[in-house]
C-alpha cells in the first residue's frame, strides 16, 4: 500500500497512534488490524512513550470492522507490481485458524488496557463497534461534539469482539452494557457523557489541543507511580478486598523508594513544579 494505515508520531513522551483510512471512515481491514497489534506492541515496550494517544485521521474515530474489505483486497492485489510468485505454507481455513487469527489481533486492545502508561482515545465522529471497545479500554476519553457512538454488533448479525463486552459492562455496568450490545442504538456525544463513556467533551475544533494538554499533564507526572496506580485499579475491577489490599500496600511501599517520589517531595516543599525521571 502507498500509505500507512497507521500513523505513530512521538513527541516529548506523547505517542499517538491514528488509524489512517479516512477514506473508509478507519474501519478496521487485515493490514490495520496487524498493524494496530503490532503498534501496541511496540509502544509497550518504548520506554520513551510515557502516554499513548489513539485517535482516526480525518471525521471519524473508527467505523468498526471493514466487513467490506475483500473487494478492496482484490483491487489492492491487482494493483501491486508483479513479482515472482511464492508460495507461502498457510493453514488450512477453519473454524479454528479463523479463531487464532482473531484472537491473536485482539491482542491490540488488552496491550492498550494493560500497559503501564496512561492512555487516552481522541474522539471525533463516527465510534462503532471495535471503536467502541477502543475507546472503553482507554484509561481516558477526550470527545469531540461532533463525535456518535454505537456497537453496531447485532445490526450486522455478530456477536461482538475485541473486549466491547468486558470494557462496557465495567466502564458503564451491566445494565447499560447489554442495552448497548443488543440494542445498537446510536448515542450522540452528550449521552455518551451522561452515561458515563465520556472524561471530557470538547468543541470540534478544540479537541487536539484539549487531548494534548490532558496527555501533556500525564507525560509530566511520575511514570513509576502511574505504572503502580495502573496495576491498581486494574486489578480492583475482579480482586477481592484483600488482594486490592495486598498490592496497594506492596506498590506504596516500592513507590515511596523511587526518585521520582522523593523528588515530588521537595518540589512540593519548594513550591515548584516536580521534574520527574521515571527512577
């Protein structure tokens, strides 16, 4: 392809990621579903990236799953240059090789929800289905008025994936989960606020820099503290009490030992702003 169909840009300890098939409103094809997994990867492992922003280039966020994707498959294939022909060992087409290959791209969205930086989904219009489970695995959601949501399952006879159960019935209960999943009714941006999906809704116009001042204000705080905070409350949607117990205790204590801890402290009493290492 002549263009990437995910975009990575790393400033300052920012990383954004933007699907890039405006064109397709970034409805999610094979090679943006590899490149997606293959991204979170990455940036969980880049030490540099202290936020992971995800956004969609152009009006929408991301329509869902390109269920139109095998005539664009075909003319891709048509227009590439001719090379020698070889043949590639693939696994007989299955129930079974059809579930690894899903699950294997689902990956995407339980690197984005467990990684041990904050993340934040950058929303302008349309949000369905996979969109929806992106954003819902998001520690934050900064959404434009522009932006609708929907799951968009049932409509089109699926059942749903990439963690849209998981992440919306924690995010928003069970109640509002299932009538989310089995009804697919579209919300605008001032219900999905007042339901819950939404951290900040914003003007249209200024919904990059309101995303960049919120992921601006994470990549200066204390990368160690987050990474603990993070496994926190993570762990607080199944744990029991005496296992949240156990590890705040465990993690306040490690903490309390890193420099970026003690340097707070004396920010605090000189009455500055901290400079944090991650140490």
């Amino acid at each position: 392809m002549s263009e990437d169909v995910l975009l990575e840009r790393l400033d300052d300890g920012v990383l954004t990621l933007s699907l890039n098939r405006p064109d397709r409103l970034n409805a999610l094809n094979p090679p943006l579903l590899r490149a997606l997994r293959e991204a979170m990867e990455r940036a969980t492992r880049n030490h540099e990236a202290r936020v992971v922003v995800i956004g969609g280039a152009g009006r929408a966020f991301c329509a869902g799953g390109d269920i139109a994707g095998k005539p664009e498959k075909k003319a891709e294939a048509a227009e590439a240059p001719t090379e020698p022909k070889v043949e590639k060992k693939r696994a007989p087409d299955s129930v079974a090789t059809r579930i690894e290959w899903l699950r294997g791209n689902m990956e995407a969205v339980r690197l984005l929800q467990q990684m041990d930086k904050p993340t934040i989904a950058m929303i302008r219009g349309a949000t369905v289905s996979v969109g929806m489970a992106l954003a819902a695995a998001c520690d934050f959601r900064v959404v434009s008025e522009t932006a609708s949501f929907t799951t968009g399952f049932a409509k089109v006879g699926f059942s749903g994936d990439y963690g849209a159960s998981y992440f919306l019935t924690r995010l928003l209960g069970t109640a509002k989960a299932r009538e989310l999943m089995f009804l697919s009714d579209m919300l605008d941006a001032r219900e999905a606020e007042r339901i819950g999906l939404v951290t900040q809704l914003v003007a249209d116009a200024e919904l990059e820099q309101r995303t960049q001042a919120l992921a601006r204000r994470l990549a200066d705080g204390p990368p160690v503290t987050y990474r603990f905070m993070k496994k926190n409350l993570n762990a607080a949607v199944d744990g029991s009490l005496e296992q949240i117990l156990d590890l705040e205790a465990t993690h306040m204590v490690l903490s309390s030992m890193t420099n970026d801890q003690r340097e707070a402290v004396k920010a605090f009493m000189e009455k500055r702003k901290p400079q944090f290492t991650g140490t």
